[in-house]
C-alpha cells in the first residue's frame, strides 16, 4: 500500500486534543514529566496550529 491510500492516524482535531493532554499532564510534573514534555514538543513541531480564526 503506498502512502496516497493510507488513511491518518488522528485527526487533526484528535492530534490537538492529545497535544492538550499532554500539555495538561505535564504541568502536573509526575514521574512521567520528562518524558510527557518531550512527547508534547514532538507532537506539537509536526501538527499544525489550530485554526482560531472563529474564535
């Protein structure tokens, strides 16, 4: 299967809530704090900013 026919594996709607997740899960700073922050920037260089025009 080439890369055209492959469908997403997130939304981008579904990429921002995960982003949002993470970003609330970091400002908890658990264990898992380093590793949630470099997860988040991971994520939030590759997926586009919302759109926040209709806000």
């Amino acid at each position: 299967m080439d890369q055209e026919t492959r469908l997403p594996l997130l939304t981008l709607d579904e990429a921002h809530d995960v982003i949002d997740v993470l970003a609330h899960t970091e400002a908890r700073e658990g264990e898992w704090g380093e590793q949630v922050q470099r997860l988040l920037c991971e994520l939030a260089a590759r997926v586009p900013s919302r759109d926040v025009s209709g806000w």
